[in-house]
C-alpha cells in the first residue's frame, strides 16, 4: 500500500488527519520514505501539514486554500498535542451567529502562549488564559468531528478581556449587540465569578450602550459590590480628558461606535 491509497482509506473512514508514525505503522514504511511521499502529495495540493508531524488531507475542494478549514483540524491537533482549548474569541462569536465581521484567523483560546500556525490561506491565532478548563463550552458540530466552542457569555467576557484580539472596543460593541438576544443574565453572573473584575465592568458598560441593560444588571450589583477602584475602559491608553462611570467605576477614555 502507497500513501495514497493509505489517505483513501482513512478519507473513507471519515479520517482527514494522520502523523508521520501512523503512516509509517500503516505502510510498514520509513519516516524518511513517508516524509518523501507526503512532500510529494503536498505539492500537488492532496496534504498540508499545519504542525510539525501532523498532517491533513485536503479534499478538492479545499484545494484553493491549500488546507483544511481551521475548525476541521484544530480539535484532532489539540487532542494530538495533549492540551486543554476552546474557540473564541471572533471565531466563537461567528459559531453563535454574529457573524458581521467574519474574522481573518481562526482564534483558539489555551492555558499558555503560543506561536501562530499557518497552513496554506489558513491561519490560526492562540490566546493564553490560565483558567481555559473552567470556561463553559458548547460541542459544535464540523464535517469532521466535534469543536468546543467557549458559551455567548464566555465569549463576552473574553471579547472585552482581549479586546485588542477583537479589533477594539467598537466592534466588541457590535459583535455583543448581535449576541444579547440570546445572552442569559444568570450565566453572565457566573462568568464574572470566573474573569477578572475590571472585564466585568467593562462588559457591562458596553452591554448598557447596546441595549442589553437587563443582561448588565446582574453584573452591576456584582461590580458595586467588589470594585474598589476606577479602571480604564481601553487599558494602556491615555486618561487624559476619560469621563467617570460611578455605576461601573470606569474611566471612560473611548468612544464606543457600533457598525450596525
């Protein structure tokens, strides 16, 4: 059996990824003779490696890509490389239905840093917060398997957290006035319990500006009751001239323009 009809094989399984050593178990081959064919496969478009070893195949009509699409890939790589992950961030927000400014990388959120995969058009972005396993997920549905997807109220949390990830606080505004609808106060509460107080303040100002008070209550009485200090609405950016939010002890030093 050559590589190809190994790739078949497991493409008719419903597989679309293998490692090196698979391939090499499987074909009773070499890593140097499996390395040679899958160069070979790649250049004619059939393969792409995203990661050092692992490898997906790409069905025709990825072919103009050059790979699988992120989320076809991710959960098996994660799964490979042993680590904790969920999507989130922009490309969370687009699985819930904000999709109003589609994001360019497909954004994974893991419990460290790490360096940016590209595979082909396909690029994917790694966001560090130490807490990854605590945050609520939903299991969504890929061609290929199952993603996790951080909750609509995770997300909120995360898209005022790492604000400069989302394209600023005025499209964070608008991906949140297209998730409010479906967003529980309740939950949003619990959320808070599990981010950092300032996110919680931050969150439930903008929420206030895009019609979503009843969702922001819950969270004004959780800020009223542990804030003890004013916060930057946008951090590391000039105070001079920021108007005072006693309701959410913020230091409102940026002008919040939605796009819907």
């Amino acid at each position: 059996m050559d590589l190809d009809t190994y790739l078949d094989r497991l493409a008719a399984r419903g597989v679309y990824h293998f490692t090196v050593a698979d391939a090499v178990v499987a074909l009773d081959s070499s890593p140097v003779a499996v390395r040679a064919a899958c160069r070979r496969l790649r250049a004619h478009g059939r393969q792409a490696m995203p990661f050092r070893g692992f490898h997906v195949i790409v069905p025709p009509e990825y072919r103009a890509i050059g790979c699988l699409p992120a989320e076809q890939f991710v959960p098996q790589l994660m799964a490979q490389l042993g680590l904790t992950y969920y999507a989130g961030l922009l490309s969370a927000a687009a699985f819930h239905g904000a999709a109003h400014q589609a994001p360019m990388v497909f954004q994974v959120v893991l419990g460290a840093n790490r360096a940016p995969l590209r595979c082909g058009r396909v690029r994917v972005e790694f966001v560090a917060r130490r807490n990854v396993a605590d945050v609520p997920t939903v299991p969504t549905n890929t061609p290929r398997g199952i993603l996790r997807v951080s909750t609509r109220e995770a997300t909120a949390f995360d898209l005022v957290g790492y604000q400069g990830h989302a394209g600023g606080l005025s499209n964070v505004a608008t991906v949140l006035a297209e998730l409010r609808e479906h967003m529980d106060a309740g939950k949003l509460l619990a959320e808070a319990a599990r981010s950092p107080l300032p996110w919680a303040q931050r969150l439930g100002y903008l929420l206030e500006l895009v019609d979503g008070r009843e969702l922001a209550r819950p969270l004004a009485e959780h800020v009223a009751s542990h804030a003890r200090e004013y916060v930057l609405l946008r951090p590391r950016q000039p105070v001079a001239g920021a108007r005072r939010d006693s309701r959410w002890r913020l230091l409102v030093n940026d002008r919040i323009e939605t796009d819907l």
